[in-house]
C-alpha cells in the first residue's frame, strides 16, 4: 500500500467491479437530470395529446385541452378517442374553440395532436369553458 486515496500500489488496476459500478452509477444519474429535464421541458412546451388523454380516466371524453401558445379562452373539447392496438398512440376527436368562438363541428379529429404542444386545462377552466361556447 503505497498511501493512495484507492489503496492501490501504482501499478495495480482497479477491480473490474469497480468500472462497472461506475458506470451505472453514472448511468441512473445522467438518466435522472435527462428525466427531469424532459418532465420540465413537458411543463413548458406540452406533450403530444394522446399522452395526456391515455392518463385519464375515459380517456378524457368531457375535459378540454389547449396548446400552449393559445390564448386563455382557446381549446379543444375531447369527444371521442380511439387508441390504437399498441395503447401508445390513437385518435382524437372533439370541438375546437377559438377565442370563444365554436370553430368546428360538434365531431371533428383534432389537428396535430401528433405534436408536443397540448396541456389540460384544469377542471375549473374546463367548466367555465363549456359555458362559453356552448
């Protein structure tokens, strides 16, 4: 033992255990900042539609949706939603208003739900939004 932080003479490598231990721990750290970052970046700029439908219950039939760059009183009544086999994707399907304003029929696909930008909107505004444009 030659006083090293490693207790290694300098000629001695390191336990192979010791490489792999390093690297997932390096592994599970680098993950963790990467999910933290995406679940931000979803806060911020929205995730696509049928993510958020697939975590409600009815798959969201009633509740409204908007994208984030639309004004407050814009947003998408859901209507119908047909998951495809996999559960990891599907259609949608519902009314759009735009600035108040109904802009569609009362069953219309939802344009670009494909797209990283939609977020619920909360029960509340949900509830006074229906009162708008109905």
């Amino acid at each position: 033992h030659d006083g090293s932080p490693t207790g290694l003479r300098a000629n001695e490598s390191l336990p192979e255990a010791f490489y792999v231990l390093r690297s997932f721990v390096w592994y599970l750290t680098c993950e963790e900042a990467w999910r933290r970052g995406t679940m931000a970046a979803q806060a911020k700029h929205g995730v696509k539609l049928f993510e958020i439908v697939k975590s409600l219950p009815g798959f969201g039939i009633g509740r409204t949706v908007t994208r984030t760059t639309w004004p407050s009183d814009s947003y998408w009544r859901i209507v119908d939603v047909k998951p495809k086999v996999d559960g990891k994707s599907g259609k949608v399907w519902g009314y759009k208003v735009w600035k108040g304003e109904k802009q569609t029929s009362d069953h219309c696909k939802v344009f670009g739900a494909a797209k990283k930008v939609w977020t619920l909107l909360p029960k509340e505004a949900h509830a006074e939004a229906g009162g708008k444009a109905e």
